[in-house]
C-alpha cells in the first residue's frame, strides 16, 4: 500500500510498502507526481517484474568510485607501480565526468559523450584530445567499475551496463618505429655523452634481451648467472605477465653487464624509472631522433632476432617473455623475407 507525506521542502515523499518487497520510496514535486509513480510500482509488483532501483538512485559514481578503490582495487591492482599508476589516472579522468552523476542516469548516451569528448573535446575546453586506444582503456575501466557495483555492492543497474551498448574506440595500432643506421649510432653516442652513466648500458642491455623497461630495472646482481648466460626475473609483482622466468644473455649483454660496477646483491641499474626515461627521451633529442620511446628498443631487439632468421617464433617468445604468441606475428614478416631469400 502507497503512503504519501509532504516533507519541509514542499515536495511529496511516496512509499510503497508490500510484503516480500523492500520498502520503496521517492520525492515529487507533486502529489500528482506521486501518486503516478507509486501506482506504476504497484503495477510492477502485481506483475512480478518489480526491480528496486533506489540504491542506483542514491548512489553517485563518486561513491562507487570511493568503495571500488577501497575494496576492489587493493586486490587486483596491487602488482605493478606502472599497472597502479595506469588505473588511478583513469579513475580520476571517470571521476571528473561522471563523478556527480547518480548510476541510474548513467546510459549509454551520457558514455558516448564521454567518448567523443575525450576524444575531440568541445570549444573552449583547454584539455587536449587524447588518443583512440587511451579512451578505449577508460572506458573498459568504466565497465569494470560499474560491474563491481552490479556483482559485488548488489546495485540493480535498471539498463545494464551502459559500456556494452556502445562502439568502442579503436585500441590502435601496434608502433612500428625503427631507427636508421644512422640514427642508432647518433642516439648510441648521445646516450654514452649523458649524464646519467646508466644510460648507455641500459640502452644495450634493453636492444640485446628484449627485456621491458620495468624487467630490466629490477633485475639483481644475485640473480646474474654469467656461467649459464643467463638473467633471472624472479619478483612476480613487477613482471607485467606476474610469471618469473630466465633471460637469455647474448655475448655482448654479458660483455655490458661485467664493465658495470659490480655488487654482491641489489639491483644491476639502481636508478628510478622516470630519471632512466628522462636521460633516454634527453640523449634522443639531442640526437635529433622524434617519436621515439623506451618501449620501441623493445620492438627494435624482436626485430633484429627475426631477421636473423634463425630464430622460430617460439624461440623469441622464450626471448621476450610473450605469454602468447599473438604479439609476434607482427615479426613473421621479416623471417618470411630470410626464407624468400634462402628459396633463391
């Protein structure tokens, strides 16, 4: 039975109660308004198909936000400074647009705008557009977030997850920089001139394993097996596939490795993560070298292993670290133009 109750500020509070059913209630500005609303729930209920949107009405995506980052994310977001550094970004960029928005205004129009606003923001705005496969990631972080509210906080979201219902931004193109002979050898010199002593043997070390940025920086001197040429990455929460594993050392890593200051323990390169990008990103610069990152020496030490042509993809996977093999096709090209060349 619906109950009505004119409250201070003017407006009409209607509540159904019915046995089975939690207690239902909700503001109008009139009664009218009130009444109406109250019978349509009645309805749904005669019928059976009531769902109670109420906490989706109370709640605010900040709230959500705040309990996603209090319970969910300790738990699954606890792996990597990159990986923490990665979801707190787009949390605050969610936060910022639909911070004040309750979830049951949350659909699919109010995400497409979202999208395209990040993507070419309107007149005005000082923010910059961002790129494709950034927006793409945001938004799959907003369907996590409002996935939590439906799985784990009970919160009946009336249309579903919004994120489903809408074209996804492209996750782009994987990047194909190489440096010219030139190049290398003018960026090899501008990193043996830095500052930064690190540099240059990390340079090498990066182009001759194939190792991530975050592999090479926590490799340990008690982990540096010269006799087995080998390099072992043992701490699972700063590996991005969190699976410790042997990095093969060609002759030339192991000739980098025993000119570097030599400790019993500790790490091999003891320098931050962003003083080490710097001082790279600085040398290319002053090597005149643009559009050039610290991941592409990854993408350059798999190129240099498929064109020599003795090397299956599995044998670079073992190399890289690749969980699977989907990553290397990109590379099949380049031992398809050895076995050309071996046909005659």
């Amino acid at each position: 039975m619906a109950q009505f109750e004119q409250r201070e500020s003017g407006g009409w509070q209607a509540r159904v109660r019915r046995r089975g059913y939690p207690t239902t209630s909700k503001t109008f500005r009139t009664k009218a308004e009130a009444e109406t609303w109250a019978r349509s729930i009645e309805t749904e209920m005669d019928k059976g198909a009531f769902v109670s949107v109420s906490d989706a009405e109370r709640t605010t995506f900040r709230d959500l936000l705040k309990r996603f980052r209090e319970e969910f994310a300790p738990m699954h977001y606890r792996k990597r400074d990159d990986e923490k550094e990665a979801w707190r970004f787009q949390c605050a960029r969610l936060e910022d647009f639909f911070g004040d928005y309750s979830l049951i205004a949350i659909d699919q129009k109010l995400v497409a705008r979202f999208r395209d606003e990040r993507l070419k923001p309107p007149g005005g705005n000082s923010r910059k557009p961002v790129g494709e496969a950034t927006v793409r990631k945001e938004i799959f972080m907003l369907s996590k977030i409002l996935g939590f509210a439906q799985t784990e906080c009970g919160i009946v979201l009336p249309r579903g997850n919004p994120v489903d219902k809408i074209r996804k931004p492209s996750d782009g193109r994987s990047r194909d920089r190489r440096l010219t002979a030139e190049e290398w050898q003018r960026l090899e010199e501008e990193c043996r001139k830095s500052r930064n002593h690190l540099l240059a043997p990390a340079l090498t070390i990066a182009v001759e394993t194939a190792m991530r940025q975050g592999e090479l920086l926590q490799l340990q001197w008690q982990h540096f097996d010269k006799k087995r040429r080998l390099a072992l990455l043992l701490n699972p929460k700063k590996l991005k596939n969190e699976e410790p594993r042997a990095v093969p050392l060609s002759s030339r890593a192991i000739e980098v490795l025993e000119k570097l200051p030599r400790a019993l323990s500790g790490p091999i390169f003891p320098v931050e993560r962003l003083t080490l990008y710097h001082a790279f990103i600085a040398a290319a610069k002053r090597a005149g070298i643009e559009d050039y990152t610290w991941h592409d020496l990854r993408h350059e030490a798999l190129s240099r292993l498929a064109e020599r042509g003795d090397f299956s993809v599995l044998e670079m996977a073992a190399v890289s670290g690749h969980k699977t093999l989907q990553m290397l096709k990109r590379y099949t090209h380049l031992q398809a133009e050895n076995l050309a060349r071996k046909l005659g």
